[in-house]
C-alpha cells in the first residue's frame, strides 16, 4: 500500500487542473486541502477518504480512480473498507 500523501502526490500529477477542481468539488474539499495532502502537511479522516474515492470514480477515468485504503491510513487496515472495494471493483 502506498503512504497516502504519495497516492494522492500521483494522482494530481497525473489530472488534468479541470479534473483536480472536479474531484475537490465532488469531495466536498479544495484543490489546496489535496495539495496539503500529497505534501503530507495534512492527513486524510477516513470520511475524506470515502469522499475522494467515490468522487474520483464519478470522474469516469479509470487510471485516475482512487482506493480510500491508500488515502487513509485508517482506510488501510478496516475490513470494511476491504468488503467496499471488493464490491466496487465487481461492479
């Protein structure tokens, strides 16, 4: 599992500025609260976690989706979290 600020460092390297405002919208966040993230000056709840993962699936890239369990370290280790994506992932 990667650290999360390295997750979340990825993805915005790889969105587009269009799709990092999208996903901050969508999560209920900012562009700047996503770069405090990758820098590691903040750590993601595991509700801003759930946020990301389902907003950047509504994005409809699949090279751009994210796994709360790398977000959150909390994420990480819940078996719900595990059974979530498990479902996602299926579907």
């Amino acid at each position: 599992m990667p650290q999360s600020k390295n997750a979340i460092r990825q993805w915005l390297d790889r969105a587009t500025p269009l799709q990092k405002k999208a996903l901050a919208k969508a999560a209920k966040t900012s562009v700047g609260q996503l770069k405090h993230l990758s820098a590691g000056r903040r750590s993601a709840s595991a509700d801003l976690a759930q946020r990301l993962a389902a907003a950047s699936r509504t994005l409809g890239h699949r090279a751009l989706y994210l796994d709360p369990r790398d977000v959150c370290e909390a994420c990480g280790t819940c078996p719900l979290t595990e059974r979530r994506t498990r479902k996602a992932k299926a579907a």
